[in-house]
C-alpha cells in the first residue's frame, strides 16, 4: 500500500492581521497548528516568510521544506504550553556550559580554546552581569548560583517564538553563552557555530575528518543558521 502524502489544495497563501498578530490563509482560508490552534504569528515578515513557503509548494506537500511553519507550530503546539519547563532546561546549560569546560592538555587545544571560548565568556559577564568560570577537565562544577539566576531570569522572560529558537540555539551548540550571543547579534551566527566545534575540528587534524559525523554535523549547522533566522524574524519589524 503507497502511503497517503497531502497534497496542494490552494492557489495562494496570503498574510492576514489576526488576533493581534499575523496569520496566514489559504485561498482565504486560516492555517492551523497540527493542535489545531490558529497559526498566528508575532510578525509580519514571519508570516510572509511562512507564506512563500506554502506558495513554494507543488502537488505535493513537503514538510521538510517548511522551516519556519515547523519552528511555528512548535511555538504555539508545544514551547506555550510548556514554557517554564522549557526555560528551565536551557536555563540549566549555564551550569554545564560547553564554553566552561576545558581540555588540560595539550597545550596548543588549551590555548585554542581559550582564545575562542575566553572572549563569550567576557561578552555574557559584560552583558548579563553573570559570570561563568572556566574549569579543567570534563567533571562537573557548579557555576555561581547567582550568576545562574542572572541568566534564568533572562530565558524565562523570552517569549514563546523567541524561546523557540533559542531552544534550538543552545542545544545545538551546547552553550547557553552562544545561544544568547546568537540572539544578540554578538557574533555572525556563522561564527559562532564554529565556535561550538573547536573541539571537532581540532580532533579532525589529529585523525582526519570523519565524513559521515561531517554530514551530520552540516544538518545541524543549518538548523542552527534556522533558528538564528527564526528568531530574527520573530523580532522584524
């Protein structure tokens, strides 16, 4: 049996303003959520951006081409429901960062490392007033609670769209520091995601590139370069 695929219904996709944001319709009719729910965003050029998606369709209807419908709906479906909890897992990567956490050796990856990696650090104490501390070795130590706190309090007062991209963001990268640079327009976001492989490139000329743990590692480079994007266009005017 072929397996049922959803197929193009409508000649166009039009941005509309709804309940306080933007929405898109179909041949006039409203897109919803998987959930359901109306799918509603905080900006205009989201939607436009959603809506060249679903016009950029043809017969049939491929999700994995609907970046920013995906990020959306996950927005509305999940991260709204979900918020605190949400916020607190990626509060908890300031406790773990991968910025933090040091080789002892050798010394040419201890220096690489801190010549990357010193100058975020410094960025985020300037930023946030919250300093994380550098440690030698991969066992964990807690970071300052107060500087903890200092950053908690900055993801949970992120919305829904914003928290989203972060969300993607940190956990892609392993670093709070470089999600919230991310969002700040520190660094090019191209920057810092090779930020985050220092480690990966400095192993690769010790033993060589591994092309397949490469290909994986460019899908998620694009995902983090997505939610860059993503989180731009939540704030576009």
């Amino acid at each position: 049996m072929s397996e049922w695929k959803a197929k193009r219904f409508w000649k166009e996709a039009t941005v509309v303003e709804d309940q306080g944001g933007f929405g898109i319709r179909l041949d006039g009719r409203p897109v919803k959520t998987p959930a359901k729910a109306a799918l509603v965003v905080p900006s205009r050029p989201l939607a436009e951006a959603i809506a060249r998606e679903w016009d950029a369709q043809d017969e049939l209807i491929r999700p994995e081409t609907m970046p920013n419908t995906r990020s959306a709906n996950a927005a509305i479906d999940k991260v709204h429901h979900q918020h605190a909890e949400v916020a607190d897992m990626l509060a908890a990567y300031g406790d773990a960062d991968l910025l933090c956490y040091r080789a002892d050796s050798p010394d040419s990856l201890v220096q690489r490392q801190a010549e990357a990696w010193d100058p975020m650090l410094n960025w985020a104490k300037a930023r946030f007033g919250a300093q994380l501390v550098p440690v030698a070795g991969v066992m964990h130590r807690p970071q300052n609670a107060k500087a903890l706190a200092l950053f908690s309090a900055h993801v949970h007062a992120m919305d829904d769209f914003t928290l989203t991209a972060f969300h993607d963001l940190v956990g892609l990268s392993g670093s709070l520091v470089l999600g919230l640079a991310a969002l700040e327009d520190a660094r090019p976001a191209t920057e810092l995601w090779d930020l985050s492989r220092i480690d990966e490139r400095w192993q690769e000329e010790q033993w060589g590139a591994d092309e397949e743990a490469r290909a994986v590692e460019a899908v998620k480079r694009e995902e983090f370069l997505h939610a860059k994007r993503f989180g731009d266009l939540t704030k576009a005017a």
